[in-house]
C-alpha cells in the first residue's frame, strides 16, 4: 500500500515524512525538495512482536507502508499548477491521500498566501482534486465522442460510459466528489482505472504547536478524519535514541509517535487488517483488505498454498496470548479450521493446510 502526502508549502510535510520515514533505510536524499521522495516504513504491531517473543524466529517480518512525500503544492499562479499537475499521476497510483497543513505560527517560518488558515488550504486541495478529475473526465469524453464516429461494433457500450460522464460531470461542476454520482457495481468497475482523485480516501493531518496538542482535539476536520500532530515535536522525537522516546512522549502526554498513529489512521483509512503466521523459521504479518477470504489470504503468502487449499488453523491473538501457546489454545477449544470462505479477522494467527 502506498500513501501520498501532500500539502502548500511550509506546511511542515517533508518534515513529517522525515520524521516516519527516520530508521527506515531507505536511503533517502532530501536535498532536493522539488522533488517526490518514497520511504518504505515497517508498521508496528504489539502482537506480532510479543509472538516473536515466544516463538524466537530466525527472522521476524513486519508489514510495510509506502510514504510517498510530493513537493508543496503551490497554487497560487499557473505555473504551480502546471507544476502540481506533473504529480497527479503519482496520486493517482497511491491508495491513499494524506494532505497535511499549517496550524502553527512561527515568525521564522513563511506561510502561505500570507495565512495560518488550515480549513482554507483543505478547501484548496480538494478543489484541486476536483479539477485534475474534471480534467480526465473531459479528455475521456473527447475519446468516446471520437470513437463513435468510426465503424465500431461496441457503440452501445461506448453510449453507456458517455452516459456516466456526463453525470460525473454534472457532479465536478457542482463542487461534488466522483463517488457521489457512482450509483451501481457496474459504474465502480467501469470507473476503475481511472482513479480518480476525489474518490481516493483522504486523512488530514493538522499541524499545530505543542501547546495544541495538550488540548482535546477534534477526530474530524472539513467532514474528513484527521490527526493533529507538531512535525517539528516528531523530528525531535526521531532524533532521540530508542530507549528516551518513551519519556518523552510521556512528558508531551502521547502514548505513541506521530508515525505509528498515522500508519493506524491510513490503515483504517482503506479498510486494512493484519492477520499473523508464527513459526521457528519466520514470525510475519500479512497486510489485506477487511472482508479478505482464508483463501484469497493464503494467496498473499503464496499461489500454491491457495491452489492447494485444504483447511486454515485458526486462532484470534487475544486467545492465543491468553492461552499461552498453541497448545493450551486447543485445550481451551479456541483453535478452528476454517474453509476457503471463512473471512479473515483482524490479529487472526494461521496455519494453512495445503497439498499440491
């Protein structure tokens, strides 16, 4: 799964991506802030470590999430935007957006538009993404209108997708993202490989001063969920080692890192789950979509385990870790075998049974 940040300048969004991305060798040189940078980081799970704990694998795995760092979106002239238009290809092969804006005064720090107005740089951003949309839909009509005027056989079909681009946009104009015209499981597929940007799931991260952070913050901004967090507190958190982190936050009343909340967010963002395989060669999690079949998560292992698919051992962590093993977790009646249909829960520890 890959994340795409962005936001206007000076927002404190590189230094966000810095800060989550700190540890995650991915060699990253930020020299070059005109351009997009990508950082893999390793998502933290309680679970999967205290079972490496207790299995003591050769080599525990992680899952992982792409942070996709693209430079300040300027908009105040044309020539940003033809810059901010070069990304959009980017965004649009991200499953997620993250738009990350100013909440914070510094006298040493420019802001943007000569404002600290963050529901107005939301605002502009989400316009932003209707245009680019506007844009594709347009250019998606020129096609089909073309290619009506030639000898096809697939005419109705063409009428039919001309039909809904039409609507979508009737729905830009209006100020309305894509999904509010997607009426059928039809139109879903036959928007698909458009990606389009007002459809993609967005988090706003709101970043604001220290003394922000203390106070209850909202778990929504502009209609959309939202984090708030001080990018400047985390790269001072990032630069600490390991063992200090901990006093730290809990001096600044945080119970986790900035990194390790937005990675929870993004996951619940698109419905994401982890489900856990154990053993003495590799303790790992495994990421898939919520609703993911025991079969169809087999195959994010391996084809052949799908393919030869007899029975899923089974068993929640929470049983697990209360039973102490596997052992005692069968003693207590809590290890199942599932079918292929059986949908995967969140924390799920499994043993697939296979022959091929």
């Amino acid at each position: 799964m890959r994340v795409a940040l962005i936001g206007p300048p000076q927002s404190g969004k590189s230094t966000l991506f810095q800060a989550i991305a700190a540890g995650s060798g991915s060699g990253m040189d930020m020299s070059r802030p005109d351009q997009p940078h990508l950082a893999t980081v390793k998502v933290p799970d309680e679970r999967l470590y205290w079972l490496a704990e207790q299995f003591n694998p050769k080599k525990t795995t992680p899952a992982e999430l792409a942070f996709l760092d693209l430079p300040g979106f300027d908009l105040t002239g044309d020539a940003g935007r033809q810059r901010a238009k070069i990304h959009w290809a980017a965004m649009r092969q991200s499953e997620m957006l993250v738009f990350v804006v100013r909440a914070f005064e510094n006298d040493a720090v420019a802001t943007y538009r000569d404002r600290v107005d963050p529901a107005a740089d939301v605002e502009e951003l989400l316009t932003e993404m209707l245009f680019a949309d506007l844009e594709q839909v347009t250019n998606r009509i020129a096609k089909l209108e073309a290619s009506l005027k030639k000898p096809v056989g697939n005419k109705d079909e063409i009428k039919r997708e001309m039909e809904l681009m039409a609507r979508l946009v009737e729905t830009l104009e209006d100020e309305r993202p894509i999904s509010d015209a997607i009426a059928t499981e039809a139109e879903i597929k036959m928007t698909a490989s458009f990606a389009f940007l007002s459809q993609k799931p967005v988090l706003i991260v709101v970043n604001c001063s220290e003394d922000a952070l203390a106070s209850d913050n909202p778990e929504e901004f502009a209609g959309r969920p939202c984090l708030y967090l001080s990018a400047q507190i985390e790269e001072e958190i990032a630069e600490l080692p390991a063992e200090d982190r901990g006093e730290f936050l809990a001096d600044l009343g945080l119970d986790s890192t900035a990194g390790d909340r937005l990675i929870s967010a993004c996951y619940q963002g698109v419905d994401l789950i982890s489900f856990l395989t154990t053993g003495e060669d590799e303790c790992r999690a495994w990421t898939i979509p919520a609703g993911t079949t025991a079969v169809d998560a087999a195959g994010e292992i391996h084809s052949d385990i799908a393919r030869g698919f007899i029975r899923a051992e089974t068993v929640a962590f929470d049983d697990y870790e209360t039973a102490g093993d596997m052992k005692g977790a069968k003693a207590a009646g809590k290890v199942r075998l599932e079918g292929k249909a059986y949908v995967v829960q969140d924390g799920d520890i499994i043993n697939y049974r296979f022959n091929v």
